[in-house]
C-alpha cells in the first residue's frame, strides 16, 4: 500500500491506478490514458474486504463487484447495493470491476453509485500525506470528474448501518436485462419510526445528469409523513423533474424523465410494502 | 416413410464436437500458430467517404514491419462472394481501398513479430485522406446531386457505370395487377423499414496464411465456403486453384457473416506473400462490426383481396440499403419478392427493386436473406386484411398460403420447384391450441397498466436453391464416403458447421444409411486440395443439399457393401441387408433367409484390406432437384407494460415443418435460437450511424443489445413441436430449419404488440422508447378530440 502510495505521488499527475481495469484497458486500446504510469493495485490485499465496524458497513475500495453478492453483511445492511451488483455488466466483469474503480470513473450510469448515494456513503481518500472522508454526493462532480487528486486512492467505502424499520431498493433500466449500460437508474432507501412517520427517506438517480444525483426536494416531501400512495406519486414526480437526462444512443431525454418517474415510484412502493411486511 | 424404424435419425445424441467445444479444446482460426509466423493488422480509415491522397509507410517500416498498401496489391476488381452466375455478378472491391467507403475500411495493412509491434506500427502509418461528403440514406443517396461512392464497377466481364448510387435493380411482372386491383374488394398497403443489424457472431473474423515454396498459399480461415474463399483467392492472386489450400475450420457461429470471403483474408494473403512468410490478421469486435451487416430495406406493399380473402395481387417498391459494396445485390432483389409470392398465392406481381450504395457496413446475408424483412411486412399486412375483412388470421392464411403441390420460388423467379410437403395445417392447429387462440380479444376490449396480446406470424425458408434446371444461383455439394478396416467410416464434405451442427446432422444420415453406430461415423477434417466443390453453408441447405449428397454418397457405398459381401459370402448381392448391432458397435451385413450368411463390416473392410484387394469408398456430386420450403409457425403472447413501453414475451409456441427431424435436440436449439435473434431485430437490435457515418455503438457490443436468456420467456411458457412430414426429395425424408425459425418472429412481435394496445408497427425495432412514444402520442390524440 505504501508502495502504491509512494509510485502515484512520484508519478503524479501522470500516475494512474489500476484495479479491475475493465474500464481503463478499454479506453487505453482506443488510445486514451497515452503517457500516463498505471500503478497496478490488483494485488492488494489491504483494499480488499467488507467488515462491520462501529456502527458502519465498511468495504476495501478493491472490493469486485462479484465479492459484493457474496457477502452477507451486503445482503443484510445495503440491499439496494446488493440488488445493483446482481445487475452490473456480466459475470466476467463483476470478477474484475471494483467498487472504488466504479466510483472514481464517474461515468454518469455508473452502476454502484446510486445505490451508495441512497445508502449515504462516504468515501476514505489516501495519499502518501493525509487521509480524507467526503461523502459520495460531494465526491462526484461532474462527467468523469471527482475531487480525487492525482497522488490519492480511494481506500474504502462506508455508510452507516441502515435502521432497523428501514428498507430499500434499486432498479436499472437498460437496453436488454442483462450485460446492458444504464439507460436510466434509480435507488431508495427509507426508515419510518414506529408510528409509520418516514424519518429518512433517500433517492438517488444514474444516468439521468452529468453526475450520479440525489433528489433532494422528492425526499424532502415523503420526510415526516406516512408513505402512502399520494406521498410518493409526489416523491416520484419531483423525482423525474430533477432528472437533467441527455438524449443519446441508449435513450432520449424525454423517455428517461418519463421511466424515472415510473421507477421512482415502483421502488418507493416497493421499499414502502416491504416495511409493512418485513 | 415408416420414421420409427430409425436407428439414428430423430434420436437425441451427444454432439460430437460437444466436449471440445465447450471446454475450450476446440481450436478456431485464431488459435493457429505457425511457425516464424507473423503478426497482421490492418490500418482503418476513420472517415466513412474519403479520398487517399498519401500513404506514409516510413515510421512503420523503421519499427521492422512489413508495409502492404494499394501498390502492393493485384489491380483486379472482385466480389467476395461467387456463387452467382457470372452475368448476375458485380466486382467492386480491391483487396485495399482504393478510396475509402465506409468507416473502418482497410486502406493499408503491416506485419510484425509480435502483436504488440503490429499495433504500433499500424498506428505510426501516416495516411492523408480527403474526406468526401457521407452518404447514409439510401433514398437520398439517389437524388441528384447526392455524393456517389462509385464511377464504375465491373459486371460480368465489363465495366459498367454507376448512376445515382444505384448498384443494380430488377423488375419482376407477373399477371395483369391493374386488372386484378380492379376487381379487388379490399386494400391493405404501408412502408415497412427494417435497419441494418450487425450478426454479433461469437467468432471475430480471422485469417493465417502460408506462402508455400511452390508459389502457392495455404489458408486458415473463417469462412461458410472453403471453396468460395479458394476460387476468388486464385482469382485476384492469379495462382492455380491447385496451388491454393483453403483449411475448413472450425467456427464460432456465423448467423450468415462468413458466407462471403471475408475482407480480412485476402489482405492476409497479400501481406503474407510480400513478407515471405506465414501472417495471421484477426478483426477486432469493433472493425467486426463496421465489416458487415443484415441488408437495410425500405419497402412499400400494396396488397389486394375479394370479400371472401381470396388475395388478387402485390405492388412492391423495394430500396436495399447494400452499404459500400455490394455482395448478392441483384440476388437479394430476386429473392426479396420470391419469399412474399411464395408465402401467399398472387397471381398478380407487380415488384421493383433496387439495390443502392451507401458509406456504411456492406449488407451481407443474415439468418433468412431478406426473409425477416419480407415476412415481417407481408404478415403484419394479413393481420390488417384479416381484421378489414373480420377474418380470423388463421383462416385468411390458410386459405391462402402457397402448399402441396404449387410452384414455389423462394430463392427468386429463376428458381422454381413443386413443393412436395407441407405440414401448416397441422402447425397452425398445434400452434392455435398451444398458445390459447381462442380466449384472444382485439385490442379495443383491453385496459389498465399492463395489456396482453396475442400474435402469430408463419414463414418458411427455403432447403438449399436446388432446382430441375441451373438458375441464377450456384447450388451443389459433392461428398466422399469411405469404409475404414475396423468398419468405421470417413466422410470428407467441404461443409462447414458453423452452429448450427450440419456436420452432426451429416454424420447422423451416413450412420442411418450405412447402419453403422453414430460413434463409429466421422466427419473428417479437410481442406480444399481434397474435399468436392460444395457451395457454401447457406441458404439452410447444410442438411438438404449437403446431408443429400453424403446420402447419395453412402448409398453407393452400401450397395458396394453388397456386391464386395456378396462375394465372400457366396450369394446374390440383392439378397443382402443391413441392420445396426449396437452391443457388438458394428454394421452387420446378412441375408435374412440364411442364417449363418452374416458378417460384420469391420469382417468384411479388414479381409478387403488383408487381401490386398480395395477400399469400399465412393465419391460424387449432387445438385437437389428441388428447394422446399421449411415451414414454421410462431405464435406469441406477449405483455406491453403501458407506463415505461417494455414487452415481455410471456407464451411462445413455435412450430417447424423440417420434414424428418435429424437432430431433436439441435432443432429445438435452432427454433429457440431463432426466436432469440427475432425478438432482438423486433424489439432491441439498432445498429445505427451517426452522420459522420460511424456507428453509434462506437462498436462496442454492449449496445448492439441483442437480447440474452433474461428477456427469453421462462421455460414453462415455451413450447415447440414439430410437424410429422417426409419430403421426398430430402435425405431420409429431411428439410432445411435454420432460417425458418427466425423468418416469421418478428412478425409475430408487431402482430402481438397490436393485438395488445391496437397500435401497428412499421418500423423495427420496437423498443420501449418508440411504443411509449407511439401510445403518449394517442393519448395526446384522444385528448384532443375530446376537447
């Protein structure tokens, strides 16, 4: 690790980590990333791993995809996460992609990222120097930019182990089911107290902006009140209204704010039914 | 045909090839490795339309590689594909461009020792182009004024000019449709578009070739015709056909890709033959991808019928979208109105067609030759005529679909053959009870979030393009099949089994015919120096055409079995029959009547072979006399989702008519395969371009999104049966499948989505996006009119 650190402060700013590389070898083969120092970290033992600590989910930033639906704690404490990797790429790249490699490539439909966005993850930022948590919202700027420096690694992930009466959900739309890019995503998570109230209420949105986005004022309606059906039809609106999509390849911009409201709100019934019958 | 006499044919067996491919022993072009062999890549355009004005080939010749641009090359016009009749035959391509035409073209190649190199010195290769105007639309592509991709092109011996982009066209006029159109009660019409999709075979295209110290070439490639590939080899190298060795490899799945000489061959050969030594050159996915393509159609119908169904005539305008070469154009254009006429009884054709030149992937067969595209407009127009006349669809079909004996032209006006079974009645009944026919409601009784509906679309494809007499298309096989001494057997065919298991079919009727154990048959590796000219794997003929000539083959075996078993056993070779003895794994040669006059094969080859005296082998050609349909019946229920617009298919009962079933398993496979591929051209598959004439995929397969096992219908919701027929001109009773049981789905896609929210589709694909566009922009309508 130390090593690692050191090579990417010596080589910074051409210096670049490399993990699965599921998304680096492809861009290098059409010529991207000329000139840059890949640091390999694929062997790291110490950026593997998903644990339990104080009150928190914590995973090694070298974490695949894969080990994600393995693991018990995932299963347990970050459905949403759980419920996004059974649906990330195909089984050949859950074996390689990593969830820090997914996050720091910052590819508006990156997969992982909106259900850490509901889940309210931060990330732990190394360098040789110092050690940094940002929460994920604010670690992502824009198309492919993040607040990671040239000499940093994103060392692990964590989020708070959600509460007890709370649940939540994600759903991908793509092209085809399986081995499909984003056209749209979107993941929940909400916790009532014991009269039914929504104390927390989290929904996130891929591929709808530059940048992997909470809907701040869809939540804003369902907090302090019961979910019910009108509550989230709300939720689900202002949902589609915060969506800036583009139109390309996968998808125009009026059907992705279409979809989104209809997800939004499928998973919000979802999340709701699914604290009713627990 | 009693079939339950069988002793292979119809029973489920292991594929021979099974194991190996599976567990990644099975080795393809790209795993051969020659020694001192070189590494090949080529250098691509990125332009769609340019003009070369400089190659650079300094740097890259510095870095130790060997360079190969057009002065390198022979100057001879060629069409990768020859399997037309030479006066039906247009040559426009030159082993490197000679001005690029579409994006990813090849415009110079190198080689290197390691790969690695090959790719650094492909880049350093400085070439200067002079982009020209992009041309993607095959209509405007025809008005004046449009950019043209070519002056002139070589037809036939000749060098013709090349107007509006227009590449060839032809006219088909049968009966009197005015006349007809005149006395015609009801009208159906609309203008079908069907986008070019990329055939996404698992196995990029790849080449190795060897110089020999003789002057001549021996060749691995991935091809659908060892014989294709050797012919237009010698053709533009100019070296005897002798001297040309093309191996028949193993291949990973073609969907129609390889049935051409694929464009990265000859370029291997070249580059093999200017350094001396042996070069493989592989495409990668994304060159794959920009290499080949379904021909794009836009098709306008107009078809008529008397109040009582009974259709009077067909008008049908055709534009092909051929992309920056053409291939089987003029072909395309016969076939393209052969399928619609041979669907459905009209007397009165009146057909234009034309092929037109674009910057964009060169149209290439794909799973049916225009079939899909023909069938999917033909049948969604039943389905409106069915509905204006208040038929059932099932009765307005068979009343009027092409059957036992009448004339069928599937494979274009010169092709013509008796049809001599027919198993749609039965299918369509099957397939009416498998599906719930009769609990089926029109769309206007349909509400709420989630509608059902119920569709059917019937097609066929043709076995082969045999006929009584030669036509426009080149159709034959030959087969050697030869007797070992343990009484194994050999057989040695050009065909090549590229998924579909032809080779395990071919094995299953020599065994049927010779009454030898499946295990003791072998199709044997070969190569062109010593296998007969067959065509090609296409045109769903690997079991009709070539499975007829093994047949052929082995029965003139089995009757030298007889006379050679005769002599020794001292008794009219008439008197002489053969059964299968498993437990003994042996052929046993006996004369019912007598007792101990018995032996087996293995008795009989080791005596002839201990006594100097022969081997029982035979070897000969075979043109089918006829080219009949396969029929299959596909019947869908699918769910539209009215809030997001996504289908899912919830039923599918698929029926096929392929005579006597040869491989169960393999038949099942195909008709499952085939629903896959249709639902992704109705619903997923877009292969579409920018206006910089690059796909917007970028080449990347992900978004080619053919669908996976998540959108197939879960197995219980699946059913399939076969017909129960015997066609008298096929091996033991046996017809063609692989492109019938894609032909007819996407019909069935558009006719069930329309019976579920009353909304028709002209345009694949369906997607989600375009059906929630199309039921917001009635709702808008509705809206309206209310107000």
């Amino acid at each position: 690790m130390g090593e690692a650190l050191a090579q990417l402060s010596e080589h910074a700013p051409q210096g670049n980590p490399l993990a699965g590389g599921t998304n680096l070898v492809v861009e290098m083969r059409v010529g991207r990333h000329q000139g840059k120092s890949m640091v390999d970290l694929g062997r790291l033992k110490e950026l593997r791993g998903i644990q339990a600590q104080n009150g928190h989910i914590v995973i090694g930033g070298g974490t695949t995809v894969s080990e994600l639906l393995k693991h018990p704690l995932i299963a347990d404490h970050a459905v949403p996460l759980c419920q996004s990797a059974a649906v990330f790429a195909n089984p050949l790249i859950r074996n390689r992609a990593t969830v820090a490699g997914n996050l720091v490539d910052a590819s508006p439909a990156a997969d992982l990222a909106p259900p850490l966005l509901a889940l309210g993850a931060e990330v732990e930022l190394v360098s040789r120097e110092h050690t940094r948590w940002v929460s994920l919202d604010e670690f992502m700027v824009g198309v492919r930019k993040t607040l990671i420096q040239p000499d940093e690694l994103m060392r692990s992930i964590r989020w708070s182990k959600p509460p007890k009466r709370s649940a939540g959900a994600f759903y991908k739309v793509g092209l085809r089911k399986a081995d499909a890019i984003s056209v749209l995503s979107a993941a929940v998570m909400v916790a009532c107290d014991t009269s039914g109230r929504c104390k927390l209420a989290r929904i996130a949105l891929g591929a709808l902006a530059p940048r992997p986005l909470r809907a701040y004022e869809a939540e804003d309606v369902l907090q302090g009140q019961p979910l019910q059906a009108e509550g989230i039809a709300e939720a689900a609106r202002l949902a589609a209204e915060a969506a800036r999509p583009i139109s390309d390849i996968r998808g125009t911009a009026e059907y992705r704010k279409r979809v989104t409201e209809v997800i939004v709100r499928r998973l919000l019934v979802q999340a709701s039914e699914a604290l009713e019958h627990p | 045909m009693d079939k339950s006499q069988f002793n292979t044919l119809g029973k489920v067996t292991p594929r021979k090839d099974g194991v190996a491919r599976v567990t990644g022993q099975e080795t393809y072009t790209v795993d051969t490795i020659l020694p001192r062999m070189l590494h090949g890549r080529t250098v691509c355009s990125p332009f769609a339309h340019a003009r070369i004005k400089s190659i650079d080939t300094r740097l890259a010749e510095a870095m130790g590689a060997v360079v190969l641009t057009f002065q390198d090359i022979p100057r001879r016009r060629y069409n990768e594909r020859i399997i037309t009749v030479e006066w039906a035959l247009h040559k426009d391509h030159y082993v490197l461009a000679d001005k690029v035409r579409r994006m990813g073209e090849a415009v110079a190649a190198v080689a290197a020792e390691t790969e690695e190199l090959a790719e650094k010195a492909a880049r350093a290769v400085v070439v200067e182009y002079e982009p020209l105007p992009v041309v993607l639309d095959p209509i405007e592509a025809m008005q004046p004024g449009a950019e043209p991709l070519y002056d002139t092109v070589v037809y036939g011996d000749q060098e013709i000019q090349i107007e509006k982009n227009i590449a060839c066209a032809r006219e088909v006029n049968e009966g009197d449709v005015d006349k007809a159109f005149a006395e015609t009660d009801v009208f159906v019409e609309g203008t079908f578009d069907v986008h070019k999709i990329y055939h996404a075979q698992m196995e990029p295209k790849s080449v190795v070739c060897r110089p020999e110290p003789d002057g001549g070439i021996t060749v691995w490639a991935t091809t659908q015709s060892i014989h294709n590939t050797r012919i237009v080899l010698g053709q533009i190298f100019d070296i005897p056909l002798s001297k040309v060795n093309v191996k028949r490899m193993s291949v990973g799945g073609t969907f129609g890709s390889s049935i051409q000489m694929n464009s990265v061959v000859p370029i291997g050969v070249a580059l093999a033959l200017k350094a001396r030594r042996p070069v493989k050159l592989t495409l990668t996915r994304e060159e794959d991808m920009h290499d080949h393509g379904r021909f794009g159609t836009h098709a306008h119908l107009k078809l008529g019928a008397k109040k009582d169904g009974t259709l009077t005539g067909i008008e049908l305008e055709l534009v092909a979208d051929i992309g920056a070469h053409i291939l089987q154009g003029y072909s395309f254009l016969g076939v393209s109105i052969g399928w619609i006429v041979s669907l459905y009884r009209l007397p009165n054709v009146r057909y234009k067609g034309t092929c037109v030149y674009t910057n964009k992937a060169p149209g290439c067969a794909m799973q049916g030759f225009g079939n899909p595209q023909a069938t999917f407009a033909m049948e969604s127009l039943m389905d409106e005529l069915a509905e204006k006349l208040g038929m059932d669809p099932v009765e307005l079909r068979l009343k009027n679909y092409v059957r036992l004996g009448m004339t069928f032209w599937g494979q274009g006006p010169m092709v013509r053959s008796l049809i001599r079974s027919d198993g749609v009645p039965d299918l369509l009944e099957k397939g009416k009870e498998l599906i719930g026919w009769d609990r089926r409601q029109p769309p206007g009784l349909k509400s709420g979030r989630f509608r059902r509906g119920i569709g059917l679309g019937r097609g066929f494809h043709t076995s082969s393009a045999g006929a009584p007499q030669p036509g426009d298309v080149i159709d034959y096989s030959g087969a050697l099949v030869k007797i070992n001494q343990d009484g194994s057997v050999d057989v040695v065919s050009a065909l090549v089994d590229h998924g579909g298991g032809t080779l395990e079919g071919m094995a299953k009727l020599v065994a049927e015919t010779l009454c030898v154990p499946l295990d003791m048959v072998s199709v044997v590796p070969t190569d062109t120096g010593n296998a007969l000219y067959d065509v090609c794997t296409h045109a769903s003929r690997g079991t009709y055409a070539g499975g007829g000539a093994a047949v052929r083959v082995a029965k003139q075996v089995r009757q030298e079995i007889c006379e050679t078993a005769a002599r020794y056993l001292n008794v009219q070779p008439e008197a002489i029959e053969m059964k299968v003895d498993q437990e003994l794994g042996q052929a046993v040669i006996y004369v019912p009547s007598i007792p101990d006059k018995q032996m087996t094969l293995k008795q009989l080859a080791s005596r002839c072979w201990s006594e100097s005296w022969k081997t029982i082998a035979s070897m000969d050609s075979y043109r089918p006399v006829a080219c009949p349909p396969a029929y299959v019946t596909v019947f869908l229920e699918v769910e539209v989702d009215t809030w997001t617009g996504a289908v899912r298919t919830l039923h599918a009962a698929l029926g096929a008519d392929c005579g006597t079933v040869v491989n169960p398993d393999g038949a099942v496979g195909q008709l499952e395969g085939g629903l896959s591929r249709g639902m992704g051209m109705a619903l997923y598959e877009d292969i579409d371009w920018d206006e910089r004439g690059q796909l917007r995929s970028k080449g990347y397969l992900v978004d080619a999104k053919t669908p996976g096992i998540m959108e197939s219908p879960h197995l219980e919701g699946l059913s399939i049966h076969f017909a129960d027929t015997n066609e008298p001109t096929g091996p033991h009773g046996a017809k063609g499948m692989g492109e019938a049981a894609l032909n007819p789905v996407p019909a069935a896609y558009a006719n069930a989505i329309y019976n579920a929210i009353g909304i028709r589709f002209y345009q694949l694909p369906i997607t989600s996006e375009k059906l929630l566009a199309a039921l917001v922009e009635r709702e808008t309508m509705l809206k309206e009119r209310l107000r």
